[in-house]
C-alpha cells in the first residue's frame, strides 16, 4: 500500500477572546456581585480556520476527545438484529449507531464478489451518526479500513479543485472549457489549449461528472496558485487530524514545484491520499451546506450492564465552504450519476433507475498503482441531492410521504488487475437498501438469491443506456 503524502501543518491556532460586559446597575455591592454576560462576536461564515485545522484545545472545544473509547476495536463487530457492538477494555462494550441491516449488505455484496479490499462508510447528515461501518480484507487479518489514509484519492480531489475554483476564481458549474487528451495520463501538450485538437467542449460541471481530467488541469493552471488550492485542500481535511471515536490516519496532500505537476495533482493524479471516514465527512459537509458535523459511531458505553456515558450527536463542526460553494459544488456532482462516470452503475441497460426519484451527488474515483497493479476506485458523495420526486400513487390523502434522511457515503474498493465491480455499483447496493428501508417508492433491496444476483450483475455489465455525450462514451467504452 501507499505511503500517505503528509505536509507539516501548524497544530496551533489561538481561540479569539471574547470580551466581558460586566452588568453595571448603580448600586456598588451589586456592581461587585454582578456575573459578568460573554459577549458573542459575530464571524462571517466563511473567517477563521476550519475544523480541518483545529486541534488541540480548540478542536477539543468543539468535538471533546472520549479518553473512554481508548482501545475500542472495530475489527471485532457484533452484529445482531438488535444492534451493533464492539468491545471495549475492561469488559466494556460500545453500542454503535451502525444499521445491522445495511451493515450486512454492505459485508455481504463486498464478501459476495471477493474484494481483494473495501470499506463503506455512510453517516447520517444531519446527526453525524455513522449507519454503515464495514470493512473487508480477502485474504490476511482484518484491518479498519475506514480509517487508513493509504489509497490514493484519485479524481476525488476534483471536488476540492472545484471548491477552489468556485470560491478563488468564481468560477460556477456552467463555466466552459474545451479540451483534447488527457484521458490516462497529461502531458504539457495536454494543457496547451489548440484550437485544432480541442474537438470536445464542456462545461465545469460535466467535467465533474464525467472526470475530465484536462478541463480541471486546465483550469486550475489558468485561475489557481498552488498556495489557494493547498489551502482548500486543508479547508476540506487533507494534512490535518479529523476528530472521531478512534484515531483517523491524516489524509496527504502534497504539490509539487513545477506546473505539470501541479496540474496533474489537480486533476487528481497522485500527491494526495483519503480515508473512507474522510471521504463521508466530506460528503456530509457539502450536503450540510459547507457546515462539517462530526462522524459519531459510538452511541453508548455499558459497563456491566448499564448505560455509564452517551454520545452527543448533530456536533457542528466550522464551516469549511461558503453555503453557495455547496450548492455549485453539489451542482456539479450530480452529473456523476445523471450523465457521467456512474450513469451505467445507477441505471439498468435500458435506462430506468435503480434508484427512481432519488438524486445522488457524487464522485467517482479511479487510479491504477503500476508497480502493484492494485486497482483503487471511489465513490463519494451524498443522496438525495435534491428533494425525492414521489409518484402520484405514493401519495396519501393528498401528500406526499416525508423526505428520507440524507445520507453521505465514502467507499472505496481495491481491485487486482481482473475485478468484477467498482466502488459506484457497491455504493449503489448499499444505497439500495437504505432507501428500501425508507419506504421510497419504487425502489428495492438488493436480493440475497443467486437469481437475483446474477441478474444484477446482468444489468451491471450491460451496454449503456440512454446517454449521448461524447465523453461518456469514451469513458463507458474503457470501463470508467
């Protein structure tokens, strides 16, 4: 595995005073009894470091650590219809917020299809609770996966280089670019533009969705100094710690001197490495708006028997983007799944949904190791997007039924050269059956069955559907 790319980053950031008023009502005994009011400054959303660059007695202030989950161990799941637990020292035990439902799909598509690696990570949005855990490993002792910065984020960081660009340069998701090349690997011819070999033109948004790697190299030469980007970077929890029930290996970013490899890092070819937790963190925090809120997998601790602490939930973390940012950013991933990279994961062969009604933002992610030849892939994100578009028939008495809960999701799956699914089509069952679990209508569970099963994987290998834009097709035709 790789070696996480990690730049120093100053742990220290002191916490601006606020001011005392003392009461004054006349009366010199009063005066001296008074308590003193704190007075709350108003910030601007978008001044002051982000969660991402909090540690210390500032992090600490917002997210406190739990010294009682101290050798918590997360490769030991209990999973019981009842509930999930993981043992904690002194014969303790840590009740999970994990779904045993979901969490034995998510096991059991990863164990169906013999994974070399995966992990699925999906939180709750608004309460930061994590309803999916699951970590495989095929062969060699079980690791947690969640939580190792090792895989290389891959196109991934394109979502961080178009917060960029929206929040450095104004850049919005209409904003249009031609482009030729790039598609394996760039070039410095690659990021010339040439009137004679631009035969493809886009939009920043369907950039995103279709991972154009020139487009974002591009852009990010022309509107970007590498000092903006590395500070979204960091902004977005890449080279700082993230603040969770068990230590998270800090996700790298490095960029290089020359302008080549800056673009190349851009575009999301190596220098920078992600956690599954990350990657849900992140997620969660643009379907929140750009407001971050803390994974939170323990819920209770029971000593003996007894419930002896509970886990506060909804922790709001610092913004980490501008509220219009989200929207621009979500914008842009949701052409992933209606037009780009996921299309063929998210639709059968004849173009019906799998998930009908519910938008999904998300990024794909794809990069070969040459030495090893391990096969990473990502999918990251959050759904439903947008409101869920219910039929007419689902109504009662006039009304729709009530939205589901928005759920954010990293997964990520590591493949040898011969491989059966991505991390999309994993994200996609896992999807399946929380959105079942809601009562969407329309919209089924993954089947246990070895009928079912090969009639989705039928579907999973079919042509492509209804989509007609250059660059997908190109990408569909090599398997992206």
């Amino acid at each position: 595995m790789f070696a996480p790319w990690e730049t120093t980053v100053s742990h220290a950031w002191a916490m601006r005073r606020r001011p005392l008023v003392a009461v004054a009502v006349g009366v010199p005994l009063l005066i001296a009894l008074a308590i003193p009011l704190a007075r709350r400054s108003p910030r601007p959303e978008t001044n002051g470091p982000s969660i991402a660059k909090l540690s210390g007695p500032a992090a600490t202030a917002i997210a406190p650590p739990l010294p009682t989950l101290a050798g918590l161990d997360l490769v030991k799941l209990d999973v019981k219809d009842q509930g999930v637990t993981a043992p904690l020292p002194d014969k303790k035990i840590a009740r999970l917020a994990i779904d045993p439902a979901l969490q034995r799909v998510a096991d059991g598509v990863m164990k169906m299809h013999h994974l070399p690696e995966a992990a699925v990570v999906v939180m709750d949005v608004e309460t930061g609770k994590v309803i999916v855990y699951a970590s495989h490993v095929e062969k060699g002792p079980k690791r947690d996966l969640a939580v190792e910065a090792t895989a290389p984020a891959a196109s991934v960081f394109k979502v961080v280089t178009g917060t960029s660009l929206v929040e450095n340069a104004d850049l919005g998701p209409e904003e249009k670019q031609c482009y030729s090349g790039g598609e394996q690997r760039l070039t410095m011819v690659d990021l010339v533009p040439d009137p004679k070999r631009d035969r493809w033109c886009t939009t920043l948004g369907g950039a995103m969705g279709r991972s154009i790697n020139t487009v974002f190299a591009r852009l990010a030469l022309e509107h970007l100094k590498p000092a903006q980007l590395e500070e979204t970077a960091r902004s977005l929890g890449f080279g700082a710690p993230l603040p969770f029930d068990v230590p998270v290996q800090i996700s790298g970013v490095r960029f290089p001197g020359d302008e080549l490899g800056f673009a190349r890092t851009a575009a999301g070819f190596w220098n920078t490495t992600l956690s599954p937790i990350h990657a849900a963190w992140l997620g969660a925090a643009i379907a929140r708006g750009g407001e971050a809120v803390r994974p939170v997998l323990v819920t209770d601790i029971i000593d003996d028997g007894k419930v002896t602490w509970s886990a506060p939930t909804g922790l709001a973390q610092k913004r980490i983007m501008k509220s219009e940012t989200a929207h621009a950013v979500t914008t842009m991933m949701d052409t992933t799944v209606s037009d780009g990279t996921s299309f063929r994961a998210f639709h059968d062969t004849k173009g019906r949904a799998f998930l009908p009604g519910v938008s999904v933002a998300g990024k794909t992610g794809t990069l070969t190791e040459p030495t090893s030849q391990r096969f990473y892939t990502w999918f990251t994100g959050f759904a439903p997007s947008k409101p869920v578009v219910f039929p007419a028939d689902a109504q009662k008495d006039g009304h729709d039924p009530p939205q589901p809960r928005k759920v954010a999701f990293g997964v990520l799956v590591v493949n040898d050269p011969k491989w059966t699914i991505k991390a999309n089509v994993l994200a996609r069952e896992v999807l399946r059956a929380y959105f079942a679990g809601q009562h969407v209508a329309g919209v089924t569970a993954p089947h246990a069955s070895e009928r079912d099963r090969g009639a989705d994987q039928a579907r999973e290998g079919g042509a492509a559907a209804t989509s007609t834009t250059p660059a997908t097709k190109q990408r569909r035709q090599r398997g992206s």
